[in-house]
C-alpha cells in the first residue's frame, strides 16, 4: 500500500476516551507507515484514574518505534500529547526474538501484547522465519484482558476465524492486586508472507455458511479461576449449582484452578462455547478484608455472592445473540479493518438482524449503507465503535457499513524487504 505522508490528527477524547483508542493507532500507523499526532491522550479517564499515557502504553510504543525507526514526541507516562511517525515498514523488521519488559509490574503484558501484534503479523520474509516475543508484566490486571482470555477466547477466536496460530505460554503469573508483582508470557507465531493477507476462512461459522448458534447450541462452559485455595471447593460448589439453573444439562469443565496465594487476588473466568463460537466474562476482585459474620473468612463468604453474579452475566452475554462477546467484538475490529474482503462479527439486537448481517458476506449485489467516519462508528460497545472510528481515520479505505455490522477491509500485505 501506498505510503500516507499528512498526520492523521487524533483526539484522544473522542468516544470511548482511554488507552484503546491509543493502542489502535500506533499499531495501526506502524503497520501502514503513517504519521499520526494524539491529542488529549486518555482525555476521558480524567480524574481518579488519570489521563496521559500510561506505563503499558509507554512500553508498547517504544517497541513499535524502534521497529520501525519512528520519529516520536510525548512518549512519557502522563503524556498528554504523543506524535508518532513510522519510517521502516513490518517487512523490514530484522529481529525475530523480542523482549519487552514494561516499566511498572501492573502494567498489562496482554494490552501490550495487542498493540504490537498487528505490526509483527505483517513482519514476514522470505525465509518465513517465526518470531518469538516475550512480554512481562502484569497477566491478570484491573481494566484489561486476563492471559486466561486471551488463552481461551481471543486468541482460539482468530485462528478459527482467520487462520492466524499463535503459540502462547504463561512463564509466570503476574497481578495489579495486592502486592504487585510480575509475570511473563511468551508467544511464538509464523508472521504473514510477503504478499500475504489476513483473510476469513470459509469454512469457519464466521463466514456466514453456518445459522448463528444460540442458548440452546451451548456445549459446554470452561471455568478458569484463581482465587485463594481455601476458596476452590466452596466456589466449585456454588458454580455448579448457578451454572446448572440457568445453563441446564450443560457439561462444566473446570479449565484451571490454581492457588492464587492472596485474599486480594480473586479472578474467575466462564467461557461458553457452541462449536468454535465462544463467549467469555471474567471478573477481577479483592476481599473484603473484615471477617463476615459468624467468623467465616471473606473469602469463602464471597463465594456465595461471586457465583450467581459471574454465572448470570455469562447468561446475559449468550442471550445478547451473535457470535462474540462484548469484548471480544471490540478487539476484532483491527483484524476486520486490515482484513480482505468483508467480515461480521455481530452481536445483540435481533436474530434476523444478525442473519442478515452475516448474508450479505456473500451477497454482492447487495446495497451496503455506508456509515459516516466523523465520529464513533456503528452498533456495540463505546469500545467497540471507538475501534472503527480509529481504523476509519488510519485506513481511509476501508468500509464499515449497516452501522458496522459489515466491514470491507483494505487488504493490508507487505512486499518484500528491500
């Protein structure tokens, strides 16, 4: 594709206002070799939360911009303003094994791993060569996804979507709970050739080929959960039981139970699965650190509460219809944009809606309306259509139609290293 040489000029407010808008648009401009200006960063996270750059923002950028021998202004944590001009291309990229290791052990190695995964998938060469990357940092941390999801929704999601394989291996467990503390995971992937595109894969249920599954096509629900180990057999019991009411006759299987050595560190993940479609709802949470009445510990008084809630937003996430989550929709939207041809990943309103969505994957003659790209895009999550603004403003070919249920992706490939 052709080199853009103006500043895509960003404001950071716009939409869903946080960290996501940022990740988007330096992996985007390092893919495409664009140079973009962000204004505002984080502007909607004023507050107890703060604005600026944040410790995993900085740690992903200063990768993408030695890759890519990037001019860059504003790359500091708390930065209100960050530019970022790309000069090398993905296809340039010399090294194939790759540390990074952000500043602060609460900043999330799975949100760093996003921001540089577009542009390393497109660093092919001739030799076809893999790349491993290892990331540390925190893997289960507060406002992000879990190595757990990523594991067992994101990652499962694109390659039966896609084609893309991803080897992924939690080398050590990290948490922004309680006492910080540190992890690394480490992933290993054959980028895309030179030439080569991102490309939906026929015979998946994404393309359209297969009727959209619903409630009733749900086979099984994995559990993940890390919590204290006085915990496990209390919460095993409870989720069963809320499992068993609302998701009748399907099959538990409980994924990973593992110690997680502190009251303060309480995660829980529920994947529901119908074929390769998957639905996942974590919950990241502390102890209450008073002992509950009758001298039981909080912790195992949580359960109780933690079960039914954990169980019926699962429930709610099914029911909505599609065939991704919350989200997972808004993490896809990257992989659409930079796709051949069109995809659809819907999700909520009506079932006939939804089937149309998918239809008109196939359907050419078809009329698409095209949804404007002045300001956050289509249905969904503010996440979500913060996402395809980004890319509409990165990519200005690509499409995203009936408010965004369908997106024509720009087909992004590299040539050959020069």
């Amino acid at each position: 594709m052709t080199n853009q040489t103006r500043v895509v000029e960003l404001d950071g407010r716009t939409g869903e206002g946080g960290g996501q808008l940022v990740r988007i648009a330096c992996a985007l401009a390092a893919v495409a070799t664009v140079p973009i200006r962000i204004t505002n960063v984080r502007g909607n996270r004023e507050g107890s939360r703060g604005g600026g750059l944040k410790s995993q923002h900085v740690s992903a950028i200063e990768y993408l911009a030695a890759a890519t021998a990037a001019e860059v202004d504003g790359l500091f944590i708390g930065s209100h303003t960050l530019e970022f001009s790309p000069r090398l291309r993905p296809s340039q990229l010399q090294e194939r094994t790759i540390k990074i290791s952000a500043n602060s052990p609460a900043a999330s190695t799975l949100l760093i791993f996003q921001a540089v995964f577009p542009f390393l998938l497109f660093a092919g060469n001739d030799k076809c060569e893999p790349i491993t990357l290892q990331i540390s940092g925190g893997t289960n941390v507060s406002l992000s996804l879990s190595f757990e999801y990523l594991d067992q929704v994101l990652l499962p999601v694109l390659q039966d979507a896609f084609g893309i394989t991803v080897q992924r291996k939690l080398l050590s467990r990290g948490w922004s709970l309680g006492k910080q503390q540190r992890g690394t995971v480490e992933f290993r992937f054959r980028p895309l050739k030179p030439g080569e595109t991102i490309k939906l894969r026929d015979s998946s249920v994404y393309a359209g080929g297969e009727p959209l599954p619903t409630m009733g096509d749900i086979e099984e629900i994995d559990v993940s959960m890390i919590v204290p180990a006085e915990m496990h057999d209390k919460l095993r019991d409870e989720l069963d039981v809320e499992l068993g009411k609302l998701f009748y006759g399907v099959e538990v299987n409980y994924k990973v139970v593992e110690d997680s050595g502190a009251d303060s560190r309480i995660y829980v993940l529920l994947v529901a699965k119908a074929g390769t479609v998957r639905w996942g709802k974590d919950m990241l949470t502390s102890a209450p650190k008073a002992k509950s009445k009758g001298g039981s510990r909080p912790t195992v008084a949580l359960c109780a509460s933690l079960a039914p809630k954990i169980a019926r937003e699962l429930y709610k996430e099914v029911s909505a219809g599609g065939v991704v989550d919350e989200f997972l929709q808004d993490q896809l939207v990257i992989f659409q944009a930079l796709a051949e041809g069109r995809t659809s990943f819907p999700r909520g309103e009506d079932k006939s809606s939804l089937e149309r969505a998918m239809e008109k994957l196939e359907i050419d003659g078809e009329k698409l309306r095209k949804e404007k790209t002045d300001r956050p895009i289509g249905e969904g999550s503010m996440h979500t259509t913060t996402a395809r603004w980004v890319t509409a403003q990165l990519l200005p070919s690509v499409g995203w139609y009936n408010k965004g249920y369908v997106c024509e992706g720009v087909g992004m490939h590299m040539g050959r290293a020069e």
